[in-house]
C-alpha cells in the first residue's frame, strides 16, 4: 500500500537544492539544528561526510545523479547532486 497524504494538511515539497560537483570535489552544508538523519540514493556518485551536529560535506566520488535528504528541525532538506567532469581542468576533444 502507497500513502498518500491529504494535500489540504500538508504543504508542498520544495523544489531540491541543486548542486553541481566534479569527482574529489565537496559541498559544505550548515543546518540551524542538529541533524537527525541522512539519506544518500546513491553514495557511489557522491558521499556524506558528519563533521559535527550541525555540519555535513558532500563529497562528489564518480560522474551520475544522486539525492542526499536531511532531517533537521523538524524539516527536510533535499539536494539534488550532480557529480560531473572538474571545471578546473581542460578538457581535450
């Protein structure tokens, strides 16, 4: 069975964060409260480092897509992660 909440009760998700990284690269994120949970869909494309109760780095590993979630407060912060070819670099065609 699929829940399916009342849309009258609850209110609509925002939209992810977007977040763009190259392999090796990371993302800081501070939260106002400690955060409760963590959620990686894919922690081949890109990891999440705890640096304290308040404070996580994303860290791009190899070129995908992937959603990192976290629980805070009583809210949710979703991020969507793309990891792709470093910027820094050139690129020979």
């Amino acid at each position: 069975a699929v829940y399916v909440p009342n849309a009258a009760t609850h209110q609509p998700l925002a939209e992810p964060e977007r977040v763009t990284l190259a392999p090796g690269r990371s993302y800081p994120v501070t939260l106002t409260a400690p955060i409760g949970k963590i959620a990686v869909v894919d922690a081949d494309v890109a990891d999440v480092v705890a640096i304290s109760d308040r404070d996580v780095v994303i860290n791009g590993r190899k070129p995908g897509n992937t959603d990192v979630i976290l629980w805070s407060g009583g809210r949710r912060f979703h991020y969507r992660v793309k990891v792709g070819a470093p910027d820094d670099r050139p690129q020979y065609v």
